[in-house]
C-alpha cells in the first residue's frame, strides 16, 4: 500500500526543523519513503492526497495518560476533598476491566480525533487497554500500575507483577503496543516496592518503568520526613532513576534532582492543565530542557485534564513558562511542537520510530485543515498550532500507513457504541455519588 | 417573527443559575419571551428548533477585543522587541480604515463561529468597525482609540474628539452599536488628555469609557515616578475612575487600587492568554470578585491573544486562580461561565439586555452541541464548557432573535471573501517584515 500526499505544509520536525511550504511526502507499506518540495513524483498505483496546502506533520505523542479514566472527566470538580469523597469510593466500586475497556475506547477515540498517534498509559486491567488499543490503531505504551493501595486489579504486589508480566508477554511481538510497568508514585508504592520494581525492569530490560514524580507538596513532605531527601533522590535509592524513565509532572524538582535526573537519562512528562487545574504549581520546564532532559507533554488523565488532545495544553505549557520567566521568550511556539512530537517520542524511547517526518521512519502522519477563520492569516505555523488550532482541525491521522481518522472521520473504532457504553456507565456514576451525598459528611 | 427551542438543556445563567435540563425557550422577534422546562407550549406560526439535548445558553460576551487586528494574528511571537521592530511600523504604514475593515471582518466571522454575541472593541477608525458588526449582527461597544503617540487615524486629540463625536452621531440610534471613547491607557494618554476624555465623558452620560489600566510593570514604574501613586489612582484624579468604566487587564492592583474600583463601579476585563503569553502576571480576579467588582473575560486583540473565542480564555482564567491560591476550589467552572456571560454584560452596562436567559431579555442565544467524545459523559455541564467545549461545538448563534450561524454555517458574512481579502493584507506585511530584517538593527 502506497499514499502520496502532495500539495502540503510540512511540517517535518527534522533536527533542522526544516519546512516544505509546497511540499509532499510518500508512504510506503508502514514507513514514509521520500519527501520533498516542489512537483511531486509519480508513483505508480499510490493513493493521491491532495492537501491543499494543509498543514502535514508528525502525529502528536501524548506522554502521560490514564485512558480508562474518560469516564470520570468532569466529576465532582473545584471541589478540595474530591479525591477521597467521590473518586476513591467510585474507582473501588466500579473500576472493572469492562470499565477500562470503556474508558480506553472513548479516550482512543478522542486521541485518534486529535491528532494523537502515540501515547504512554498507566492505568489498572493494562492488558485490557492494550487490547483497546491494538483495536484503535495507535501507537502505546501501556502501563501495568503497582501501589500499595487497595488498587482494583490487584491486592498485594505479587499479583501486581503477575498482571505486569501477562501484560509483557501478551504484546511482546506486536508492532505498535509495548508493555510497561508503573510504580504509582514514591509515596504510594514505597521505597522497598520500587527497589524490587527496579530489580524486574532490569531483568526486562525492554519493558519501560513509568512513575509519578514530584507532583504534590504532599510527596515533597513525605520524602523529607520519611527518608531525609527528596523524592527523586528516593526513587534513585531505589534503583529506578535510570536511562528511559517516564517521570510524570515534575513540578518540585531542585537544582539537585534535575542533575540527578539528566545523569540517569531520564524524561519528563509535563502536564499543565492537570497541574494548574489542581492548583500544584508550574514545572520548571525550560531549566530541565536546559539541562538536558527532554520533556514531552502529557495530558494526565481525563478526570484530572480533561480533554485528551495536545492542542489544550500547548497555550498552558507556553504560558507558564512566560510566566515563570517575566517574558515573552522562553519556550518558542517551534519549541512547543518538538516537545508535542520528537521530543515527546524521545522521552517514550520511541523517536527512532516516530515524532518527525523523515525517510524510515513510520508513517505516523496527520494533517490539520487551515479553513478555520480562527486560524488566518498565518505568519509562523508553530504559532497557529499552539495559540488557535484545536482538535476540529485535524482532518486526516495515520499510523504506521493505516488511516485511522480520514476526511474527519474515525475509521477503527466505532464512535456511536462507545459513547452509548461510556453514558451507560456515568449513570451508574452518579447514581452512587447521590448516594454519598446522602450520607453524613 | 416566532422561535421555539424545544429539547434543550438550558443554563439561564440567572441568578439563581437555574437549569433546564429538558427545556424550551420560546423567542418572539427580537425578544425572550418564555422558558420552561417539560412539554413545550404550541406557538402558532413559530419555527421549531429541536435542540436534541444540546445545550442552549446565553451568547457569550468579550469584554476586550481590538477586532481590527486579526491581520496581525500570531506575528512575531516569542520576539521581545516585537512593537518596536515589527508592530508599530506595520501599524504606522499599513493601519488604513480599508484593513480595519478587513480585520474586523475577519474577528466577527471568528466570534460569530465561536459563540460570542456581544463584543467590547477599542481601536482606530472605529466608525468604519461599527459598521462592520452591525453588518455582522453583532452587538457591540465600539471604542475610538485616543492616544498621544502617532496614531493611525489623529495626529492630535483634537482629532481623536471629533472621530470619536461622528462615532458617536453615527450610531446613536442603532439597537446593537453603541460608541465609546477609550483613552489608551494612563501612560500613553497622560493626565492631562484623561481629564479632558473626562469631561467630554461627562457630557456625553451614555457613552462608556474603555482604558487598558494596570497592564504592566512598566505603567507601574511610570505613575510612580511621574504622579508618586498608582496608575489607578491616576485615572481616579483624571475624574475617569467612575461607574461604568471598562477597565481591561488589572494585572497591578494593590488592595487600595481595588477598594478605588469598587467605591466607583468599575468594571474589569480580564485577558489571562494575553498577559500569560506576554509573562506580564496573573490578575487578582477572586480578590477583585470578593471585593464587588464585576469581572468579565476578554480576549484581548489577535495579535495578543491570537483567539477571539472565549472558550480559550477559559482554563487559563480558571488555572490562574487556582494557581494563585493553590487550591482547587477557587473560581468553580459556574463562576467561569458567569464572568462569560451576565458579569461580562454587566461590565458593559449591557446586562438589563443580554447575558442570561429571562423574559424580556434580547434573545442573544446560542447553542452547544454535545457530541463530541471530546465533551462526553457529563457531570457538570459549566465544567464540560469551560474545560472541554470549544468554537466548533457551537452549532447555533441567535442575536437579537436573528440566526448569525445555523446548523454551523454563518449567515450573515461571506467567509471567503474575508479570508481572500485577510491573507492579502498578510502578503503585505510580510513582505515589509521581510524589508525590515534585511536592515540592519
């Protein structure tokens, strides 16, 4: 199967950054063959797509999410004690693998409507999610969650790391869905959990490790009461701060932790919305990109952010960076896409497959329409992307050559069923939140 | 002419937030006549809207916007010296009453889209822009920019006057243009000229005054050194600090500048994307509320907040109040939609018309479709608004009883031929950018 898009922007994000403003790209099978500028070759019996001078791009990675979640976007918002009032009862009484498998759905549908082509997911019933999507099309990381909680899926951390390891073998061989393993976070998996968690991740030396790092003025606090230092340096203790780590949000890092992480090879996932939502506090993004990390944007999950497009967080991640500067300079708009595609790929070890548009890489391509009077004129086209663009401007999205969204339309997942399965189950939702209502406080 | 909204989700945005979750809404010409919820009544001879569950609303209000600008969208981002190298040349050779024509055009096409009915402007060749929105169908504050810098359309505020009386002439009688004068700001006007704006202001009661106010860091620095107070507190000795101002930004506000505002009936116009991307700070908008001063959200101009919908301002306004407080209960998803609506139109004296759903009021509507994965399930509907709805969720736009888009298309601009004659306008500046960084600096 061949397809060559012609008549496009593109947007390759090389490490030149280089741009063909009349430009076209050839797909061939899984992998772009050949790009350029100017007339484009024949190829014979290849698909023609005529861009009309739309934007064409990498797909967007998404490095933070926890897809089965999408069912609870929205619940019980701006309230202080949500947490342990309505989502802690809610995921103990409902958090099933049919509910994962519900909430993956409508989370891959709503990526795939977005741009999104590859994402790193922890979340509980992994396997489920995997299978979800495998079905969708994209392009995953999907991360078994170890806690010292009452998680839904496992009682104690021996079955935790049975699930891991079914999860490992069941996509061990498939070409877009790889397996990971996610300690929750220092504070709610501990300093001995993590240590034999980073004695299995050496063992499986493929299998990525996921964690939620620096988050909360409560981890912070933990960290130096408990062990004297801060939550990085506890996570090093362990053994787990080392080439490849996924650490999410990274808002409370010192000088200090941010040498230790460059010196591990560690990336971090930065997510805004969910940041600025909650009130945390802003990630000291330019100075880990200064020194070396690289940060890709995440979306968190949907309870937490929302919505699970890149384009929402963009004006966040900009924005604060500005703000913590005093300045209009710190993270460019050009900045901003890298982070969204190569260098988000980088931090999920997947940026020799994905993230630019480059010859043997994998198609992993979308295109964004530029008819929306909200996005005219155009001066620079990082700048439309971060400031006006939005999902509804996605036409097309494709990964490893398979159209997964063509001419505004999702062509492997069916979108009527899954939000008719996702309402089904918000009634059950709120049903049970009446009745906590109902209870004394 | 008779319209009836059937099947619709309601937020009235009243006082008491009433919702109607199987609703109706009957307008009769240009006027809400009734509303309920249950069977609607049978109107002879009335167009029937079936809403399908979508929620219908009052239509949103942009407190600030300089509409003209749109051609100068996403210029020179990231660049400090961007007025001084790029924006205030192209502004001194190419602002003309032909390309405020064009951009504001271009800004009520994007506004209409996106769900906004009422808009507060202030720019230069403000007669030419009123015509353009009561073209539009918009309602609308116009404002003749008076400045003492060289201005595109007075070399003195004798001119600015006189512009600012034919303006005034012009629209006296119109149901939805009304004009205003807006002094720049304290340091760009001085104290003698607001004095002045004062006085004429005093003679002409129904005309509101629009100012940026408390902007930056630099309008701080320059009231203390030239009046040794506040720039408040300059506009107060001006005799412009009274009931009905529209006083954008607010950024710089101390508890006595606050205190100044309320005891005057002040109204301000927040604009979180312009000043986060600028890095200028987060306005007190929870300190400013609490103390009585209504709070619109603006967008500010294009080339400052590259949008003109309100639904991008609404997680930075939201984000920055909990930031500010770390909390998140500060300024609920409600109170977001409030400011976007029924405070907005009370900041603009245009709240006994428009900015909820009542008997009586001007039946300024529009209506959100829900079916996006994007938006689904729902728990709070203000959260869905302010954290996940976006312009193309926007189906329908009624002003003053008269459809400005219907089923998505809008129907009272030609869409093409304002693209055609925005992106012309760019290749001029373009290539005068291109001039300007072929000379030396």
């Amino acid at each position: 199967m061949s397809t060559l898009f012609t008549n496009a922007w593109v947007l390759t994000m090389d490490p030149a950054m280089v741009e063909h403003a009349n430009g076209w790209v050839h797909v061939e099978g899984d992998m772009i063959k050949a790009l350029g500028s100017g007339a484009a070759p024949q190829i014979a019996g290849a698909e023609l797509v005529d861009c009309g001078g739309d934007i064409v791009m990498p797909g967007m990675v998404n490095t933070h999410c926890h897809m089965g979640m999408s069912v609870f976007r929205g619940l019980a918002e701006d309230v202080d004690d949500r947490l342990y009032r309505y989502i802690l009862p809610l995921e103990r009484k409902f958090v099933t693998a049919e509910m994962v498998r519900v909430g993956s759905a409508l989370s891959a549908l709503e990526m795939i409507e977005a741009g999104v082509t590859s994402v790193a997911d922890m979340y509980y019933f992994e396997t489920e999610v995997g299978h979800i999507v495998a079905q969708s099309g994209l392009r995953a990381i999907v991360g078994q969650t170890l806690a010292d909680f009452d998680a839904p899926d496992h009682k104690d951390f021996d079955r935790g790391f049975a699930l891991t390891e079914e999860l490992a073998e069941t996509f061990a061989d498939h070409p877009l869905v790889s397996a990971s393993i996610a300690p929750h976070a220092p504070y709610s998996t501990g300093l001995d959990a993590m240590s034999r968690i980073a004695q299995w991740s050496a063992e499986h030396s493929t299998v990525p490790v996921q964690i939620h790092l620096a988050e909360s003025q409560l981890e912070v606090d933990w960290a130096r009461e408990k062990h004297g230092c801060s939550s990085v340096a506890v996570v090093h203790q362990a053994g787990l701060l080392k080439q490849g780590l996924i650490a999410a949000h990274c808002l409370h890092l010192s000088d200090e932790d941010i040498a230790m992480m460059v010196q591990a090879g560690v990336g971090a996932a930065t997510n805004p919305r969910s940041n600025g939502k909650a009130g945390r506090g802003i990630a000291p993004v330019e100075a880990m990109r200064r020194a070396g990390i690289p940060v890709g944007i995440g979306t968190d999950g949907p309870m937490s952010g929302n919505t699970l497009d890149l384009f929402a967080q963009f004006a966040p991640v900009s924005m604060f960076a500005k703000l913590l500067a005093g300045s209009r300079k710190p993270l460019p708009a050009g900045d901003v896409i890298r982070m969204a595609t190569i260098e988000g790929a980088r931090v999920l070890g997947l940026d020799r497959q994905t993230g630019s548009v480059e010859p043997g890489k994998q198609a992993d391509l979308i295109r964004i329409s530029l008819a929306s009077p909200r996005l005219q004129p155009i001066y620079d086209p990082y700048a439309v992307l971060v400031f006006a663009a939005g999902p509804s401007d996605v036409r097309d999205v494709m990964v490893a050559g398979r159209w997964l969204k063509r001419d505004g339309a999702v062509q492997t997942l069916e979108p009527k069923k899954i939000l008719r399965d996702a309402m089904q189950i918000a009634q059950a939702f709120k049903a049970e939140m009446t009745r906590i209502d109902g209870e004394p406080m």
